[in-house]
C-alpha cells in the first residue's frame, strides 16, 4: 500500500534562496515510525535523469541532513504521519511547469537479532508540477 | 462446557492502519470505532505508530490515550513494544542498549494502563527486564509470528517454562495457523500482473513448506521477477503452518493473542486463519485472556469496512464458542 503515497501532494517547490534546487515532499514507506538510520535507500529522477546521491538531502522537523549524515541518526525519529522534505539540488534551474518524477525509498527494517536483514523497499511515480517563482 | 466465552475481545488499531496512514481516521477516530463495539471492549496500539515521542512517552499523549479509553468505555489490554536490534547501522544494539531501549518502552506501556506488553525474543526478556515488568506488573509476551511455528520453538517454550514466572509468556499471532494463503494477497498479486502460472506454483509450493531459498529458486527457474519473489515472500510471511492444537503446548504461558485475519467473506468465513479451530483449542485449555482483532488485509488493499470486518470476526469467535460447547469434549 506504501509505493503510491511516497510522494505526498502534487507539487515541486522552488528552494528559497535562489539556489537552482527542487523539492518535495514524502512520506515513509512503512507501518510505524523508524529512526533515520533505517533510511537506507533515497533514490530520485527527475525528467527520466537520476540525482547524484550527494545532492540529496532529507528535512525532518526543521533539521536537515544529508543521507551519510541520517544514516547515523538512530534517536531520530521519523514519525509514520509526518512527511519530510526532500531536497535536490541542482546546478541548472527547472523550468516551471509538469516534471515526472520517481522516487525509490528503501528502510532497513530492524527486526532481526541476526544477521538477516529485512528490507521494504516503495517505488512512486508520479509527475509533480514546480510551483513558485518563474525560473 | 457452557458456550460463555471465557475470554475477553478486542481491537488493536493497526487494524486501520490503512486509514491511520492516509489521514481518513485519526487516532481518537480509531478509538471511537472501537468504543462502537461495546463498553469493555479491548484496545491494543502499535507503540511507534500512534505515539509520536515513541520509545519516549510524552504527558501529551498520555493525557488523549486516558480520555479516549474513558470516553470510549475501552479497556487497554496490549501494548506493542519493538525491540529493533538492527536499529543502529552496521551493528546490532548491546544488551545495555537493549535492555534500556525496552525498559523504557514497558515503562510506556505502564504508564498507559496497559497490562501485556509485546514484544520479540531478545535476550535482555529473559534477564535483566524481569524484574522491572514485575515490579510495575506488566506481562512480557514475546509474539509467535509466520513463519515461526510454536512446533519449532522448544528451546525458547523450555526457557520461558523453567523462568516460570506470570510476567513472561508468548502472544500467538493467528496469522501463524492458516490453511491457505488468504484471498486478498492472491487478488492483489493478479491485479499488479503477476505471472499466473508462477502464482499458482507459489500457492501449490506454499502446501510444502519449503524453505526460503528453495521458494526462490522455484520462482526463478520459472522465470519470476522482482513481483513474483514478492509474492512467494509474502506467502511465507503472512501465512504460517502451526496446528492450531500447537497452542496447547504454550497455553499456560499465553498473555495475549493477536487475532491475526485478512479477510471475513459474506458467509462469515475467513480466508486463510483456521478460527474455528484456534476457538475450540483456546476454549478448551481455559484460554482467559484477551484476543485483539487484528485485520491486515489493509497490506494488500485499502477498499474494505474494517469496522465491519471486525464486527465480522468477533460474530465468528462468539459463534465458534457457542459450537463448540455444544460438540463433545476433544
């Protein structure tokens, strides 16, 4: 049930700032909270071109953190209701307007007490509109 | 043998967890839906997701849980407690580490009302946390679950048997006693393409209980992909083998149990969870706890009732009860 509701609401939405980013917002692909450090896979394309791990990062509760950085963080919560912000950044600027967009999000499930390692992992597609200043 | 029910009904809202997630019902919603099912009924959550400041509790959400169970006329019967060894990348916790991560968890659970708390097989259960849940009176239930068979658990049985104390014991999920894999994962699976052959392989596979990688293979050989790995996973993991008469084994040590089902149809049938049987089973060994109703069709789709599934369910319980007084003592 998770793969369609990833990517929460319609919209891209300009960085402030000026800087040539996108973002948007998503949900996380599972029943009940988990930490961050189980958010092991953040994956996103952009008009069919895949973003650079490194130009991706997660806001959660006004922090932001780049996935290196969330994969430490395992007394940070990411509450099943909330929805992060996911940030792109960019070098050239969007144009306004329909963007289709995938999104790939992978959790380490913490269950196991062994060495097995159960993972869910959502998929969403879905085209997004950037909203905002005319670039 | 009267057909009075010996023990008590319930909910856990992960039953909506559907509804929950997508913003239809929120958590006071989903305790009115409960409280519509009678004064006393039974009330279980999923700790991390009705609880914000999970594994902390916070006074806020403290205050909304007791007015709910008050206005509701509900009675908290379970709290779902996580012990996540796998929580920190790259490592699993320590026992100093485990042991606090549960601790305070029970302690949640304590200050909620609830009387069980369940939780997973982990070391610090059968030590260092003993003493703590006696001491704040809450029974530890570690949850039988698919694929994990009360048949092939007799070195943890053996343990909790020689601990021997009221304050740890198993929660059986029903989910692990079915006779076929439910209805709606199989619907599910056709509307997202699956290769109908290799689904009826996994189905006729799922009869042998092979093991995972066996299963895998299977599906490889046939020419499965990532969908059909998925579907021969789930069946796996959702729909376990015990004999309900397994139970039997544990029946002393039973603090709670989650009334797994995924789907009542119009004649009062669930599809895959052998119900009756378990009734009889727990009837018959004097079973006195609490049963939380527990639907998880909502995994495979968001297009039914749960309420009325529910109603639907806890109508089979009563009505098993009643039969099975009423057919000689086994």
């Amino acid at each position: 049930m998770f793969d369609e509701q990833i990517i929460n609401g319609e919209l891209l939405y300009p960085e402030p700032g000026g800087a040539p980013g996108v973002r948007l917002r998503i949900r996380l692909p599972w029943y009940r909270s988990l930490p961050l450090s189980c958010i092991e896979r953040v994956e996103v394309t952009i008009d069919g071109e895949p973003v650079n791990r490194a130009e991706v990062s997660l806001t959660l509760d006004g922090l932001n953190h780049t996935l290196d950085e969330a994969a430490g963080l395992h007394d940070v919560w990411w509450f099943v209701l909330d929805t992060a912000d996911l940030h792109i950044r960019r070098n050239k600027p969007l144009s306004p307007g329909d963007h289709p967009v995938t999104v790939t999000l992978g959790c380490r499930i913490p269950y196991s007490a062994t060495d097995f390692v159960f993972r869910q992992v959502a998929r969403c597609e879905k085209t997004l509109t950037l909203v905002g200043r005319d670039w | 043998m009267s057909g009075e029910m010996t023990f008590h009904l319930g909910v856990t809202l992960y039953s909506f967890n559907h509804e929950f997630y997508t913003y239809r019902y929120s958590f006071e919603e989903c305790m009115e839906l409960v409280g519509t099912l009678g004064a006393g009924q039974g009330v279980e959550i999923v700790g991390p997701q009705m609880i914000r400041s999970f594994p902390e509790l916070s006074e806020e959400f403290e205050r909304r849980f007791k007015r709910a169970v008050e206005k509701n006329h509900l009675r908290p019967t379970a709290y779902g407690a996580y012990a996540d060894p796998q929580r920190i990348t790259g490592r699993l916790l320590t026992h100093e580490e485990q042991t606090e991560y549960l601790r305070t968890q029970i302690r949640s659970a304590h200050q909620l009302g609830f009387p069980v708390v369940r939780l997973q097989a982990v070391e610090p259960v059968f030590s260092d946390l003993l003493p703590y849940a006696e001491k704040l009176g809450v029974k530890m239930g570690i949850e039988i679950h698919a694929p994990n068979m009360i048949e092939e658990m007799q070195e943890t049985i053996e343990r909790v048997e020689r601990i021997n104390s009221p304050f740890l014991g198993f929660v059986p999920d029903c989910g692990a006693f079915c006779r076929s894999c439910a209805r709606v994962y199989i619907d599910r699976f056709h509307q997202l393409g699956v290769n109908a052959r290799v689904a009826d392989r996994i189905l006729a596979l799922w009869r042998e209980r092979p093991s995972a990688e066996k299963m895998a293979s299977e599906v490889r050989k046939m020419g499965g992909g990532d969908l059909e790995q998925l579907m021969a996973t789930e069946s796996r993991v959702y729909f376990g083998h015990s004999d309900p008469q397994s139970l039997n084994r544990i029946m002393p040590h039973i603090v709670h149990i989650h009334g797994k089902f995924f789907g009542i149809d119009q004649s009062g049938t669930e599809s895959a969870v052998r119900f009756p049987e378990i009734v009889s089973v727990l009837k018959n060994g004097g079973y006195a706890g609490s049963i939380s109703c527990e639907y998880e069709g909502h995994h495979w789709t968001g297009e039914r009732d749960v309420l009325e599934q529910i109603r639907a369910l806890q109508a089979l319980i009563v009505r098993e009860c009643k039969a099975s007084a009423q057919a000689p003592a086994s």
